[in-house]
C-alpha cells in the first residue's frame, strides 16, 4: 500500500534530518557539542536531527556554520523549502480567516486545462453555491478558531468557479453519493445547493460522476483535485498536502479513473440526486 500524503511529507522532512545528522557527524560533533557552538539548549538539537522539529533558514545557516561547511546551507534550505511547500497547514493559512485561502488558488485554477477532481465528504468548491459554501465555510471557521469571513470567503469561491463556464478546459468531477445527503445549511441550503448541481452537469466543460454508495468501485478516498496530471493537492482535516513525484501522480490519476468507471453518469448520475432532493426534510 502506497504512503499516506502526510507520510510523505515526513520523508522529505527526515530526508533534511538526516543530512543535518551527517554534517555534524561529519564535523566529528556530538549533539551537545553543536548545541555548545550554536548557543542552543541540546533538546533543540535532538529535535531537528531527529526530524521531530523543523529548521529554520537561520538554524540551517547556523547548524552549517557551526559544522565548519557553509557552503552545505543553500541547499538544504532549498530542499527545506520544498518540504514545506508539500505541506501547508490550514491553522497557519486560516490564521486571518479564509478568504485569502480561496484567492490564493486563482492562479493554479486559472492555467489548469484539465482538472480532475474527487470529493468524498461535501460538495467540490467549484460546484458550489453561495448559501452551502458560507454555510460550509463557517462550520470550517467555527471548527479551525479562525476570523469567520465565510460570507467574503463564498463570494471569493464563486469568483473563482466561473472558470467552470470557460472554452478550452475540462473539469472531470466525481462526488460520493453520501455527500449529496450530508445536510449543510439546512434543507433549503441543499434543495438550492443539488439543484444547481443539475444544472451545471449540462455544462460542456463539465463530467460529472457519482460514486453510488452501495457500489463503489473504491473505498472512499481523501479528497483530492489533480491539475493537468503535473499536480495533486490532497485534502486533509489539518492541511493540504501537494504531490508533485510523477508515480504518486499517476496513482491519484489511476485511482480517479477507476472510480470514475464505476460512477453514475449522465441520466443516472442526475437521478442520483433528484433522490437526495426528494428525501430532504
């Protein structure tokens, strides 16, 4: 079985660890007599060798320094860099609310020309409406301690899912049938929210599937969204998590188009959730 996402990340931090380990062992140092020449308590050194904690850009020029291999720095800064790229915390982006998490994602969705997206739990963004998505949106706040600007952050939302409505793109979108049941905002939240979704599977840009429950062809995924086979983000109750190696890739690929295979599309897809609609109360 594949890595999880967050198991990922992991690895590229302790791959950091270990090549901090082999400079100061290299230096013949031990972890006090690093943490003597950088001024630093012991425990902060163990933590950073070990993985536990990760390094600043200044804790990295300073580990290299004081392993007498300055040149060492720039490196490993770059690849900490990229560690942290895979990984982006929601309490850290959230910290001034959400608005500034969906505008943030404008330029990715803009040079995206296919996009696969699948979405186990809610509604995907892009297919959202105003009411579900501020509804959604603070519940998140609510859940996360962050500023509760979901009614800014919805209205970014849409701003960015008229991209659905542009030529040239396609946008392949599975949805668990499960999701169309989970109630947010209300039953006239849903009515409104699984009415559109009627609509815009008419779309020309749009594939919608639905992975029926007592069927599906996998067990439910994270969710997850692939832009142009080059990226994968990878949603996560704490954070999103990017993959950029070409295998992970290819397997969200293959994973997409396996449940795809066994979703309901077209007329069948659409009677999927005129019965959600019709078991609203």
């Amino acid at each position: 079985m594949a890595a999880s996402p967050s198991a990922r990340v992991q690895e590229a931090r302790d791959r950091i660890a270990a090549r901090l380990r082999a400079l100061r062992s290299d230096a013949g140092l031990t972890g006090q007599e690093l943490a003597a020449r950088t001024g630093w308590q012991g425990s902060k050194v163990s933590r950073m060798q070990s993985g536990r904690s990760q390094p600043s850009e200044d804790d990295i020029r300073t580990w290299c320094q004081a392993c007498d291999a300055p040149n060492e720095a720039d490196d490993l800064i770059a690849a900490a860099r990229q560690a942290q790229q895979l990984y982006t915390e929601w309490r850290r982006v959230q910290r001034t609310g959400l608005r500034g998490v969906q505008q943030s994602r404008q330029a990715l969705y803009e040079q995206t020309k296919v996009m696969r997206v699948y979405c186990s739990n809610v509604i995907p963004g892009m297919l959202q409406t105003r009411a579900y998505a501020t509804a959604l949106l603070s519940r998140i706040a609510r859940f996360s301690g962050t500023p509760d600007d979901s009614a800014a952050a919805a209205e970014a939302r849409l701003e960015r899912s008229q991209i659905i409505r542009r030529a040239g793109r396609q946008f392949l979108i599975l949805i668990e049938e499960g999701a169309l049941r989970r109630q947010l905002g209300g039953p006239d939240v849903m009515a409104e929210q699984l009415g559109y979704l009627l609509q815009v599977a008419s779309l020309p840009s749009v594939t919608l599937g639905i992975v029926p429950a007592k069927a599906g062809p996998l067990w439910p995924l994270e969710t997850f969204t692939v832009f142009d086979n080059e990226q994968v983000t990878v949603e996560l109750l704490t954070a999103a998590v990017t993959i950029t190696t070409p295998s992970e890739i290819a397997q969200y690929v293959a994973a997409h188009e396996e449940l795809s295979a066994g979703a309901a599309h077209g007329p069948r897809a659409l009677r999927l959730i005129a019965q959600a609609v019709s078991v609203l109360a």
